[in-house]
C-alpha cells in the first residue's frame, strides 16, 4: 500500500483560503487515483474532491465546486487541494486518500489513507 501524509491545516477566517497537501510514499504514486475526504465531529466522512492517475479527470462534491481545486505532481508524489472561499461549515479534518481501482467516491471505494488535517474555518 501506498503511505500518505496530509499537511497544511489550520485556523482561517471564513473568506479566507487554505492549501492542503499530501505527500505518498512506498509505490508508484500515478498507479493511483486520489482523493480528499473530510470528516466533522459526529458526522459520517464524506467525499470532498477526486483525481485520476495522470490528473485529467477530477471530480468535487457540490458543496465544494467552484471553491476548491485538487491537483496532483506524480514527479513529486503529491496531491493538493486549494480551497478558496471557505465557509465555517467547511470545518473538519480533512483525509488524503489513494484508490487503486475504479473510479468509486465511497470511502470504501479507497485503500489508503492519511493521518488527516484539522480545518478550522472562523466566522
């Protein structure tokens, strides 16, 4: 399996823009599909954006389009996502995950994952 390692979340202001990353390490990171998901306390986690091995294919929950961007660099081994006009609803750790088959948006649908990131967005 693929060993994942999210970084950059923090205190912003509503209004205001963070970027997440998340470093792979162990295999070879375009054999997967990646993904953010995000989890709030006593909420299920739920998908926030998906991208496909080589990046042409990305997909993003509703409540996230149009603010937020997932990217990757297979040079690198990394997967990023920029989120843009954040929300305090937009609070939650946030979760770095790699799929290796399909193109599935279920946690289950995804093998590996991170540590997670705290977001905390303030009004």
């Amino acid at each position: 399996q693929v060993q994942l390692a999210e970084s950059g979340g923090r205190l912003v202001q509503a209004g205001g823009s963070l970027r997440l990353s998340c470093s792979a390490s162990g295999r070879t990171f375009s054999n997967y599909g990646m993904g953010w998901f995000r989890q709030a306390p006593g909420k299920e986690r739920e998908f926030v954006a998906a991208i496909s091995r080589f990046g042409g294919v990305t997909e993003y929950a509703d409540s996230v389009k149009g603010r937020f961007t997932i990217s990757r660099d297979n040079a690198k081994n990394t997967v990023d996502l920029q989120m843009n006009s954040l929300k305090p609803e937009d609070t939650s750790v946030y979760y770095c995950a790699a799929r290796l088959l399909g193109d599935g948006r279920r946690p289950a649908d995804f093998g590996s994952w991170g540590q997670g990131t705290q977001v905390t967005v303030s009004s």
